[in-house]
C-alpha cells in the first residue's frame, strides 16, 4: 500500500496515490487544454507522454466560481488552470484484469458551473463495493454550450462523449470492464445522461443510466439555442462568435455569460435552462423528450428520479407573502392550462403562493419530466426502475424539513460522514437510507437491475420506490401530479 499505484494508459502512464484502500488517479487528461484555438473546437485528443504522469491532485476545473456566486450544498471546489478537460479515477484494482463494471459520474451545476473536484464525488465507496468510478469535467457555459456560428453546437456534449471514448479505450487499465459502463449524474447531469442518451454518436458507449433530478432545457428545439446566442449578443454587443470570444479573458466570459442568464425585469422566478444542450439538428437531432417518446432514444437499463422538494425553497423565499393572483400567472408559464392549473390548485388547497409555486416548480422540471420519460419507455417496454426521494432533512438549512435538491446524494455514495453533509442533513440521517439507496446503486450498476424488491416501471403500476426512512415500493406516487401535467399518459393506458 505504502508504493504509489501505477497504470499504464494507451497516452502514457500515471501516477496515482492511495486512500482507503482505493487508488484515485486525478486530473488525467482525457483532451488537450480548450484554450487558443481549440477554446470552442471539439476536444481533440492530448498528446501522449512516456515519463509517469504525477496524477494526485484534482486537475482544472471549467467552473470559475460556484453557481450564485456564494456557498453550494455539494462542496465544489474551483481548480484553476486551462486543461479542464480532464477526468478522475478511483479504483481498487489498478493495473489488474479485475473487469469490474465501472460507473461514470457527469457533475451538476446548471450546465454553467459545478465540479469534478467534489469530495462527495470520490469513488471510495463504490470501491468497496466494487465498482471503478469516474468523475468527469466538461466545458460550462458559454464555452460549452452557446451556440456560435463558426464551432460545433454543444461542445459539451462533445466533451462527454470523449471522456466516454476516453473510458473505452482505457479503463481495463485500472480493472474495469469497458463493456459494462454505467454512466450516471445529478441535476444538470442527470440532463447530460439523458440527453447522451438521445444522442446516437454517444450509444454503445454506455451499457446502463442512471438519473438523478436530471434537468434538460425546455423547449430544447435549435430555435430555442439560436435565440440564446441572439440574446448572448443583446446583451453584450459581442457577435456570437468564436473568432470575436477567442481571447476574451475568462473572468469576463463570466460577466457576459451573467448577463445573458439575468432575468427579464418582471418575469416570474422560474428557473430557466437557457446555457445548456439543445436540439441541433446533428449531433443531438431531435428533443430528449420527443426521442423518449418515439424510441429513438438508447434503449439500455434506466434508473431514474428525483426529491419530494427539489426547487420548492424558489418559491417559499422569492414569492413569501404573495398574493394567489401569482401562483394564477406563473401556472401557465410553466406548461399548464387552464383547466390544468385550476386542478393544481385544487391538489394544493390551503398551501400559500410561494408553496404552490415552488412544488409546481419542482414537479414541472423533475418529477413530473421523470416520470413522462418513465411512461414513454414503459410504452416500448424498456427496462425502466422510477424512484421518489422523500426523506425529510430536519437541518434548517431551507426552514421546514424538506427532501431538497441534492439531498440524496450522500445517501446513494453513501458518505453520510463525509465533508459538509451534515449541514444538508442534519445529526441524525439515517444509515439504514443509505445502505438500501447505495445497495441498489450497486446492484443496478453490477446486475442491470436494482433488486427483486423494485419491480420496473410499467403502466399497469407505475412501481416506484420511495426511498425514505422506511422504504417501500408504491404504486403511481405521483399520479396525482402527472394527471394533470401529462394527461395524455392517461388517455395512453387507458386506449
């Protein structure tokens, strides 16, 4: 253990460091710096090296400071330097023939910040258990996402599939299986799986997807990227360019990237994806959503879900004291008809103006959109496992005990111990969560399927876990909430 652990890649070979009996190899380039000309290209593959690479310290983040600018619930360290493209390993099997299956982890942030740096992110328990992790970064932002008339669209994306090429052609190495890669994210990166997912240049690179709160840009169609760019340059005076962004120093990337996101003066507050995938017509052709609904979307194993109270604090802070007259404005805003916001309401009765709005919120981007792709795969009869995060934290953290966004993570790592988790859950989370929650992580990632005691997704039940103190399988626990946001998949089963 004392002999630092060594892997040779198919680039070079690298230089890790032991804990816990796992061997982290961190910040090994999976593409060369984005910087210069390559700022807005696709990644291009780094060149190879024949000293041993010193891989045991995170390498650069694309985050260049937290989103909000103040402290997150994830610790996301910011790493500065240019080769953000870059990914970390943690394994309990280097330079072995162990063919253990390997989860993939795409961070979160909104598609404009975040990091792979994140201790909660350490693959040290899934080690344990068995399973090779690792934590990729990505191009955020402008950088990653704009739309610019002289690059390729979504370079984010682009950089997934090359940290997933990268994977392929390398992880044997650290005694994974290629063949049995499980890709995996929360929130903006719960998006990225599924928005992998619909994109045909990424299949075969992913045997199983698991989705946590994952959030995609909606409407997602190339006209909705274009009016971004279009805004991009409102708002700054720059063309939408990578010849007019190629030098812009990254600090004020920032600044021009902050006003494209700022809302318009009188707008509801409604959280809005605006920098992040969107339908380009080639390397993503067609919405996420709609390659749910016709099958064009990979058909391999999905787990997928959210909290009980992802962005309900949204509502509970920004609207306090409100009038109803605006839970009335922001309801259609959100998707809903006429008819649809006055059932809403009706489910809701007695809840005040910042609590309707801030569920609504939380069930339009993530549990109702959950469980529209749940339905649309039942209908092709894909395996498909749907789960409810419920357990309520009693840390003050977002006033009355909630399960709030990120909530779950430590439980599915379980690192219930681990670096600021107890400011999101409190003293008392309970182990016997995280050992059920992280015990079917495992099993999905290992057998393709989380255990006899979740049946899959199907419209005769719509089975889903509620993961709580106590877990338990209900059937349609969120029937109430999808009826009125997706009707149609009421009229689908009953044709």
């Amino acid at each position: 253990m004392a002999q630092q652990p060594l892997v040779t890649t198919a680039l070079g070979p690298v230089l890790g460091t032991w804990k816990d009996h796992s061997a982290r190899f961190l910040g090994i380039p999976y593409a060369k710096p984005p910087v210069g000309d390559l700022r807005f290209a696709a990644p291009q593959p780094p060149e190879a090296w024949t000293e041993p690479l010193e891989a045991t310290a995170y390498g650069p983040t694309a985050q260049r400071r937290t989103l909000g600018g103040g402290p997150t619930i994830i610790p996301e360290p910011s790493v500065d330097g240019d080769a953000v493209l870059n990914l970390s390993v943690f394994t309990p099997a280097p330079a072995s023939d162990a063919a253990l299956p390997v989860l993939v982890w795409i961070h979160g942030g909104g598609y404009v910040a975040g990091s792979a740096a994140s201790p909660w992110y350490d693959g040290a328990t899934f080690n344990r258990d068995g399973v090779v992790t690792v934590a990729v970064g990505y191009r955020l932002g402008v950088e990653g996402f704009l739309h610019l008339e002289d690059a390729p669209d979504n370079r984010g994306v682009l950089d997934w599939i090359a940290a997933l090429e990268w994977v392929r052609d390398n992880i044997a190495a650290f005694g994974g299986d290629p063949a049995k890669v499980t890709i995996a994210g929360q929130s903006a990166g719960g998006g990225a799986v599924q928005t992998l997912m619909a994109t045909p240049a990424a299949h075969g690179l992913f045997r199983a997807v698991i989705s946590v709160s994952g959030a995609i840009m909606e409407p997602q169609s190339r006209a909705d990227g274009l009016r971004v760019s279009e805004v991009f340059t409102e708002r700054t005076g720059l063309p939408a360019t990578a010849a007019a962004l190629r030098d812009v120093p990254g600090e004020t990337l920032q600044e021009f990237e902050d006003s494209t996101m700022a809302p318009t003066e009188g707008q509801p507050p409604i959280p809005k994806l605006m920098l992040a995938p969107f339908t380009d017509g080639v390397l993503i052709p067609e919405d996420v959503v709609d390659a749910f609904v016709d099958g064009s979307a990979s058909s391999v194993p999905l787990m997928l879900g959210a909290t009980l109270h992802e962005f309900n604090m949204i509502g509970e802070f920004a609207l306090a004291g409100a009038p109803m007259e605006v839970a009335h404005a922001v309801l259609p805003a959100l998707g809903l008809t006429a008819e649809g916001a006055a059932r809403y309401l009706a489910l809701h009765e007695g809840a005040d103006t910042g609590q309707i709005v801030g569920q609504a919120v939380t069930d339009r981007m993530f549990r109702v959109h959950a469980a529209g792709l749940a339905e649309a795969r039942a209908a092709h009869g894909l395996p498909t496992w749907l789960y409810s995060f419920e357990w309520l934290s009693g840390s003050p953290i977002f006033g009355a005990p909630k399960s709030f966004h990120c909530l779950d993570l430590p439980f599915a790592f379980d690192i219930l111990g681990g670096e600021h988790v107890e400011n999101s859950t409190g003293p008392d989370a309970p182990q016997k969560l995280a050992d059920v929650m992280h015990g079917a992580w495992i099993a999905f990632i290992r057998d393709l399927d989380p255990g006899a005691d979740w049946p899959q997704y199907d419209t005769a039940r719509r089975a889903t876990m509620v993961f709580d103190t106590d877990s338990r399988v209900e059937e349609d626990r969120a029937g109430a909430e999808r009826a009125i946001w997706l009707p149609e998949t009421d009229a689908a089963a009953s044709a």
